[in-house]
C-alpha cells in the first residue's frame, strides 16, 4: 500500500526525541502529513483535511485514517436523515413529501453501505486486500448513487426543499467522493485483480408452499448464506414484489419470462416517482432470477415506469424478460449480471448506476408516442472514481413489430449521458437498422418529463 509506506517513513525515529512537548508537536505534524497525504488524491482536499484534522487526534497510521473519513460521512449522512424527517413533517406538497421519504429510504440505504464498508475494512489482509478493495468501490459508489437519487427526486417539485437538501447533503456528498477517491488510489496499485465468480454454491436450502410471491418471501431466514430456492409457477403475478436487503441468496425460477410474469402499472404521471413504480425491487445481495418475467403495463403516455428496479450485489438474472416502455430495468447499483434475457421498452429502457454486464440478451425498442424518440440506454455514473458503467455485450437491438414501420420516423439511439461522467460499451453486438447513424445523442428533456 503505497500511501502507507509513505506514512510509515516520516515516524521511524519519534523514540529519539526525548522532550514531551516536542515529541508532542512531532505526533501532530506527522499526523497532519498523513492526512495530507491521504488527501492527495481526493475531489474536496480541504474537506477531507479539515474533517481528519478535526477528529484524527495524532492518529497516523492510515487504515484508521480511512477509516474516520467513513465514520466523519457515516454522521453527515445521519445528521441529514434527521433534518429529513423535520423536513417532511413540515411539508404539504404531495410530491416533495414523497420526495422527502424517498431521500429518507436512500440515506438509510447510503449508511448501511457505509456501515458494511467499515465492517469489512476492519476485517482485511495483505492476502484478500484486491477483492475488499474491488468491494469497498462497488459500496461506496452506491452511497454516491443513492444521495444524488435522493436529489434527482426533487426535480418535479415546486417547493423549494430540494435546495435544503442539497445543502443538507453537500458536505456528505462530498465526504463520500473522497473516501471513494482514496480507496481508488488504492486499489491502483493492485491491478492484478482476480475474476471474481458471482454464482451461488450448489447446494439448496428449502422451500414452502404460498399463494403469492411476497409470502414465500416472508419464508427467507434473515442474512441467509446459503441459496433459498422460490420456484414460481406458470402465472401472472399482479403484486409488487420486494426482496428486502436482508433477504439475501435468494433463487427465483420461473417457468419461462412470457409464463411466468409479476406485472404492475405504477407511473409517475399518476403520481408516483420513478423509483417507487417498479413492479419489481431486488436489493438483497446475490439474488437469481432464472426464467421470470416483470413488466409494468402503464404505457408509453404515462413516461417514466419500472419494470425491475435492481440495486443487489452480484445479482444475476438468466432467461428473464423486463417489459414496459420509459425506464423498464433501473440497473441501480452494485454488480449485476444478465445473460440471455429479453429487455424491451421506448425511452431510457435501460438506465442506473450498477456495475452492469448484460451478455447475449436481446433489447426491442417499442413504438413510442408520436413526438418521441428512443433511447435504448442511459447510464448514470455522476463522479468519475465511480467503477460503475453499462456493458452491452453480444445480443441484438431490434425492432418490435408495432415499432419497425415508424422506426424511421421515431428515430432510436443507442445511448445518452444521464449524468456527467456516463459510460456505456456497446461490443460484439448486432446492431439494427432502427438505430440512427448518429448513435448517441446529447441528454435533454422529453416533452418536459426529465429524470427523477
């Protein structure tokens, strides 16, 4: 670790000096060169030194060091989710309400990263340090995903709580980009990472009987470590599905994406905001979906509406079919793999923040509404220490048949920067005649709907 070798050389000898008051001076300026060095790296320099400066005491050694930078934005972060809940009970618009309780589900979202981040970085060795590392980017950059929701969710209000919050927030935003930045730094010198396999052991653990998905759900042992298999029968699921954080290992096999189906028509036209209109959430870690189907019927004049809203890590999805028109599958956060599924929708069918490999699946562009465009992808990666991105690789983008006569006339790209430092890898894959020349095209608002 080459920012704790730099550390350790400037203290070697402080059992030489022999007065108290300047062994005393020694102990804080050697701290306060630490910090600076640990700082180096970072967006908000002086943020991440004032904060250090102001609770390291004469802590040198780095690990602890990083580890009160997680602990300085673990407190902003509650200290905003309090003033959050002052905030709502004062308000009386409906949508910055639901806005506010939006940002209160994502905070305590942003502190349990946190607080899983510190917990493994306590555990680490020289021997494991690559894959805590690797892991400590994927959480971290969630903690950045969810704060910057938490705003995004203000952007069809017309109060003026979205500005509070955002000064609510900055000093905590700012806080985890720089503990994003140093574990980057990092991680730099550790370019001989291993491939990670996401696939749950074979093993099974049990099953139950249920009339609906969400009571199998109820069946899952809290922090389950082994897979729990949910078998779904040939069906249409009417019900809003969520497979909670501490549901983990989770296996849903279906009978194929167009037999079995969990279907929901939640939209932001009606009045719901975009993360709350999925028919399907999965935040528990390592979650399966084989063979399922979600779709969210609201059509395209109702915009924004989720099929799947994923956001658990080392997720995978096989065989399954996400089926609406704006915003089907909000590939969120964390890791997530797709491989031989069939994603179909209008505008931005595709979007989030994860670290998102979609292998061989088949994306269909949808007849949109006549001033429309399509967009097939758009990837939201906002700080550029972010590991997050969209891999589209192999697999097709095709015409639904509603659409292919119009395809022309509705023009259909493959991508837009949601947010500013936005990446998406289009490689090895067949590419339609429905996609314009142009490819990409620049992020603007559709008929006055823009993203929350």
């Amino acid at each position: 670790m080459v920012v704790a070798v730099t550390v350790s050389v400037n203290f070697s000898n402080k059992g030489e000096i022999e007065d108290e008051k300047e062994a005393s001076k020694s102990h804080v300026a050697s701290s306060m060169k630490a910090v600076k060095t640990l700082c180096a790296p970072t967006e908000y320099q002086k943020e991440c030194e004032d904060s250090l400066n102001a609770n390291a005491g004469n802590v040198t050694d780095p690990r602890e060091l990083i580890k009160i930078v997680f602990n300085v934005t673990f407190s902003r972060i509650s200290d905003g989710l309090g003033k959050t809940q002052l905030m709502q009970e004062a308000e009386s618009d409906p949508r910055t309400k639901e806005a506010l309780d939006t940002c209160k589900q994502l905070m305590n979202l942003s502190i349990e990263e946190f607080k899983r981040s510190i917990d493994r970085f306590n555990k680490f060795d020289l021997n494991s340090l690559d894959r805590i590392l690797t892991r400590l980017r994927v959480w971290l950059s969630g903690a950045v995903t969810y704060q910057e929701t938490c705003l995004d969710a203000f952007e069809n209000t017309t109060t003026d709580a979205s500005k509070k919050m955002q000064g609510l927030l900055q000093t905590s935003m700012h806080m985890t980009n720089n503990g994003l930045s140093i574990i980057n730094d990092l991680a730099k010198t550790l370019r001989d990472t291993r491939q990670q396999a996401w696939a749950p052991p074979p093993e099974l653990y049990r099953c139950g009987n249920f009339t609906n998905i969400n009571d199998a759900l109820k069946s899952v042992p809290k922090k389950n470590l082994r897979p729990y298999i949910i078998y779904i029968k040939e069906g249409l699921y009417n019900e809003y599905v969520e497979v909670v954080r501490n549901m983990t290992h989770v296996v849903m096999i279906g009978d194929g994406g167009k037999k079995t189906r969990i279907t929901g028509s939640k939209n932001f036209v009606d009045g719901v905001g975009t993360f709350r209109t999925a028919s399907a959430a999965i935040l528990g870690d390592f979650f399966v979906g084989i063979g399922i189907g979600f779709e969210n019927t609201a059509g395209p004049e109702k915009h924004q509406a989720v099929a799947l809203r994923v956001q658990s890590d080392r997720s995978i999805f096989y065989k399954c079919r996400m089926d609406g028109y704006q915003d089907t599958l909000y590939a969120r956060t964390m890791r997530q793999f797709y491989r031989d599924c069939v994603i179909s929708g209008t505008i931005d069918f595709v979007f989030g923040d994860a670290v998102a490999d979609l292998q061989n699946c088949t994306f269909v562009v949808r007849k949109p509404l006549t001033n429309q465009q399509c967009i097939v992808t758009a990837q939201g990666r906002k700080e550029v220490n972010q590991p997050s991105g969209l891999v589209i690789h192999g697999g097709s983008i095709v015409s639904d048949v509603k659409y292919y006569p119009y395809r022309f006339d509705n023009k259909a790209y493959l991508a837009r920067p949601w947010k500013n430092f936005s990446r998406t890898i289009f490689m090895g894959s067949y590419i339609g005649d429905l996609i314009t020349p142009d490819g990409y095209m620049l992020w603007q608002t559709l008929d006055g709907f823009s993203r929350i």
